[in-house]
C-alpha cells in the first residue's frame, strides 16, 4: 500500500470530515487509520499539509495521502461471548446485541465487547475494517444498554454497501421505547440537529449549531397510559431513525419532554416512577434491508427482553388502549 494516493473530492464528497471521507475511498485504509495519518501530517489538502481530521471539504479539494509500507492492526482478543444471532451467511450477520454490552473496545471497556466477540466467532480475518481496527465488522452502534438487532458485515464491501444504505436511508430501522408522559397524536417526526453538549462531554444535546449533525427521528404511538401519584403516566412509541446519532432517540425524545423510562443520562431519575428499572427502555426490534450481495429482502423482528416487558406488565392495568399501530405491533413485542 506504500506510495502517495491522489483523489479529487466529488460533489458527494462535499460537507464530509476528512478522516470520513478518506477512509470511506477504495484503496485507503480505514477511518481510524487515515484519522492518524492527517494527524502525522501525511495528508495534503490542496498541497497543503492538513492536521485536522475534522476538516470540512469542498467539492473539488484535492487530496494527497502519503501511503506507509504498512498500516500496523492492533491485535483484539478474540473471547467466547455467547452471539444471538438472527441471520447469517457468507457477507453479513443480524444479531441480537443484549443489554449491558459494549459495541466495541473503548475507554474503560479495553474488552469484553461485541468487537471481541465477532473476532471469536469469524475470526479476524473475516469481518469488515472500513470502521477502524478496533471495530471489525461494526456496521452501526447500540448504546451499551440498548438491546436488539443490529448487523454486521464479514468484509468491507458488504459492510461499505450496508452504511450506504444507511445513508442512503434505506436501511429500516425501527426502535421500540416508552416514554414519560402524554403524547396526544398519534405520529410525528422529530427534525433536530444534535451535537455533543459543551457542559457535559459525555451528554449530547439538540443544537443549531451550524457544526450540529442533522438527526431525524420519526415516531408512531403504539399505547398510552394514565397518570399515577407518582407518575404523569407513560406512552409507548414506535420510532423510525433516519439517521444513526449517538443517543438520537434518547436525545430527540428528552427534547420534545418525554423522555425515555429508566435512561441514566437523559431522564428524571426517579426510580419509582421508572419502575426500577436501572437502563433506558430502549429496544431495536425490527430491521429490514435488501441483501447488497444477492438481492434477497432481509427482515427480522425480536421481542423485548424481560426487563423491558416486567416494566409494561406493572403498568398494564392503566393503559387507555392501543392505537391501531399499536394492535398490530405490540403482540409481536410479546415471546
């Protein structure tokens, strides 16, 4: 791979970070690869040397990455975490990620991770590397204690062609929360740019800062709940992303004043009114996508873990029925 690469940036290109873009190319290496070569001053950006990853391009930048013999790949553990997985063949895997695991290694989680566990279960020479070293076949995140499915792809044109279809929006990707509070109609759309919170740098926060990525969330409302002494009562909402922000629907659902049940960073801290409950109500419960290899329409559906559904038992009794979204759905939620 030594040498110099030379590329034009297209008008696709345009508005990207210059880590993204570079690792995003054929013949480059990965994102977190090309991150620390711009930071080595080994990239030139119109015959200039570049030492921000975040810099923002424009159509017709030309671009100049001087190549190393060999990019090092750190080693990471392969470890027998058990994978639930939903579909799998020679391209990709759907699976089912539980609560309380780590997508992959990151500070205070050097293992012990979904990273960890691909490794085991394809070994690392088959699985995706467009996400960096550290992320082998990571197509797109959980938070740790968000549940459900998410993929992940065995080599990097697979996983390349699945976060095109992310961007592309064409991924379906559809989330199950309860929220607190009443949400009177019955769908919405939440149109929010979110960024990281200048207070907080663990926190993200909706924002019109012009540096703010856009982030859409659609909703639908599956049932609703009655106020209690000590609750101003519950909606259950089905939500639709159209874009993948870190903590987009816990961020989004706090901003409109509903936050998610039980969510450490984002809710009220209230125990009693999150019946106990210790992580956000949050679950990805259906994807649906056509296979990038063989065409096939791919769509899985998975029901809540039992936390989740001990915590619609308790409030059951106060429900004031399900929408006609709800009728369909949330049998399915149900083992």
């Amino acid at each position: 791979m030594a040498g110099t690469f030379r590329h034009r940036v297209s008008a696709q290109g345009a508005g990207q970070r210059l880590d993204a873009y570079l690792g995003s190319l054929d013949n480059t290496p990965s994102r977190s690869a090309c991150a620390k070569l711009v930071e080595q001053g080994a990239v030139l950006v119109n015959g200039e040397v570049e030492t921000s990853k975040k810099r923002v391009l424009e159509e017709g930048d030309g671009l100049e990455l001087l190549l190393p013999d060999e990019v090092p790949a750190p080693t990471l553990k392969p470890e027998p975490i058990p994978l639930d997985i939903r579909y799998e063949d020679d391209y990709l895997i759907v699976l089912s990620k539980q609560a309380g695991l780590v997508c992959h290694p990151a500070a205070g989680h050097a293992s012990g991770t979904l990273a960890n566990a691909l490794v085991y279960h394809c070994g690392p020479e088959h699985l995706g590397r467009l996400q960096g070293d550290d992320r082998p076949g990571i197509v797109h995140r959980l938070d740790r204690d968000t549940s459900g499915l998410m993929l992940a792809a065995k080599d990097d044109a697979t996983q390349r062609a699945l976060q095109d279809l992310i961007r592309l929006r064409t991924l379906d990707r559809r989330y199950i929360t309860l929220v607190h509070g009443y949400i009177a109609p019955d769908s919405g759309i939440i149109d929010a740019g979110i960024a990281r919170s200048t207070r907080d740098r663990v926190r993200m926060t909706v924002s019109d800062d012009p540096l703010a990525r856009q982030a859409i969330t659609t909703f639908t409302t599956l049932e609703r709940f009655e106020a209690g002494p000590r609750d101003d009562g519950y909606t259950l909402l089905e939500c639709h992303l159209y874009t993948g922000r870190t903590h987009q629907i816990r961020v989004h659902m706090r901003h409109i004043g509903h936050p998610c049940v039980g969510d450490p960073l984002y809710g009220r801290g209230n125990e009693r009114a999150d019946h106990g409950l210790t992580r956000q109500f949050l679950h990805s419960w259906r994807v649906r996508f056509t296979h990038p290899v063989t065409g096939e329409e791919i769509e899985r559906r998975d029901t809540l873990p039992y936390d989740l559904l001990e915590v619609l038992e308790e409030i059951a009794p106060t429900s004031m029925g399900r929408t006609e979204a709800g009728d369909t759905i949330v049998p399915q939620l149900w083992y």
